[in-house]
DNA sequence: ATTTTATCTTGACAAGTGTAGAGGTAACAA
DNA sequence: TTGTTACCTCTACACTTGTCAAGATAAAAT
C-alpha cells in the first residue's frame, strides 16, 4: 500500500469527502498549484489501478469514485517506513524530531498526555 | 535535501562511521538484500553529485567517503513532509499513528514525558 | 438538429530511481 | 615481472512519477 506524494495528495480530498468526482479532485488541487485536468485524472486512474479507490457511481459522463483503503491503513505502513529509513527505526529520535519541528501547540501536548496516560493502564 | 529510500539507507551507515568506503558500504547493505557493488556505488556517485557525501581521503585506488550533512538537516524537512502528506499536517494523528505502530516501550514512553516536561518549562 | 461544453480516454514524454554489466587499472601476490 | 584481485568508471536500461495534449463523446444549450 504505497502510495506517491501526489497520490496522497488525491487520498486526503477523498477521505474527506464520501464522494468525488475527478473535475472535484482537480478544483481541490488547483487551490494549491497549478495542475491541468489531465494530469489530476491520470492520478486518478493510477489510484484505481492500484485499487486504492473506485468507481462508486456514474451519473452522465461523471465518473464518482470513492476510497477502498483507510487512511490508517495506508499511514500505519508508511509511518513504519518512514520510521527505518529516516530514523534508522529509533522513535525516540522522531519524537524528538517531532518536537522540534514547529513547536506543538498546547492542545497537542494535551493530547499527548492523553496518550500516554492511556497507554500506562493497558 | 530530499533524498531517496536507497539513499537514507547508505546515509544511515554513513552517518554512523566516521568514514567509509563504498564497499564497506556494500557490505553492510548486503546484511539486508542482495545488491551488486556497482548498484551500491551508483547511489554513492549520487550522494556525491548532490553534495551530501564527499570524498574524504584516498588511500590507493580506494575513497573514504564522509557525509556533509546532519542527520537532522535531512529529517527536519521530509519528517515535514510526511506530516503534510501522510496526515495531512495533522500531528495528533502522527503521534497516534506512533503508539498504534508496535508499541512504544517504557524507555520510549519516558523520554516522551520528559519531553513534554523540558516542553512545558519554555 | 446543431453547436457548445464538460468529462473521459489514450498516448506520450522527461526526469528520477533501482539495478547491474563491461571494462579499466592500481595494488598486491607469486 | 607478470598474473590476480579489488575497486573504480562508464554506460545502460526498465520502471515509476509527474506532466500534459489530442481526440472522442455524452450531455446540455441554443
């Protein structure tokens, strides 16, 4: 289940959407950078064929497609990559990493507190 | 500083030695998978062309290469982008994603709560 | 009924990534 | 001093990724 920079791209619009159509996904893009219809669909298609999402419903020409995977289905493998590669498998150090990057807000410490509390009484 | 997975797995030796030569390199990636030397030497070539690695000394026909970058200059930014691309910015879901992944151990759990703690004093 | 528009399909290409063989040559061994 | 070995250099190639244009065609508008 891996997935490219742009892919992902596409994954979180349709995650967060129950349906989409590809014009939808391209409108979505656009807001960020400057990409033709084309390009977009052609994600789109590579997404399919790797069976990640698929073709919900069709109404006229409109292709809806929806997702097949989770997002922490896709994440938990990456993050695990990420983690060896990056990290040479230490958690600490992207912890650590994480920490430093742009300061996490109040509300992240919190949840993380959170986290680690729960995590104890198991 | 993006660099690819072939890459970081040479950087991740490289930064552990003082210095090394391409078929030390070759050897401690062949712990892992079946790669030629020439393979291995090609992703050395690159690091080289883009300038992370440099030709420290050379002893007879062999180079000591040594790296020109931190571990952390290469991790800050694409720690930054996995967050973007994966999680879609969102660190509470990384931090998650993490003690879901194989659990943390008590070390990891600790050097977190002091983590928090330094946090919470600045 | 005909034109216009929106969407899809197909094909293509450059750059990046992983992989390796062939051939050169310095260094070492006999 | 000549053969062998260890490394290096160069070249190449298939696959992936990002990018898009051209052409087809259904649907909508006139």
């Amino acid at each position: 289940m891996k997935l490219t920079s742009f892919e992902l791209d596409v994954m979180q619009y349709l995650w967060q959407q129950t349906e989409a159509t590809s014009p939808e996904v391209h409108a979505y893009i656009t807001k960020t950078r400057d990409v033709t219809y084309s390009t977009v669909k052609t994600i789109i298609d590579r997404l399919e064929q790797k069976k990640v999402i698929k073709r919900h419903r069709v109404e006229g020409r409109t292709i809806y497609y929806q997702t097949l995977v989770t997002p922490k289905e896709v994440q938990k493998p990456m993050l695990k990559q990420v983690l060896q590669k990056l990290f040479a498998g230490n958690k600490k150090l992207l912890m650590n990493q994480l920490f430093e990057q742009d300061d996490l807000s109040q509300e992240d410490i919190q949840y993380l507190e959170n986290l680690i509390k729960r995590d104890k009484k198991l």
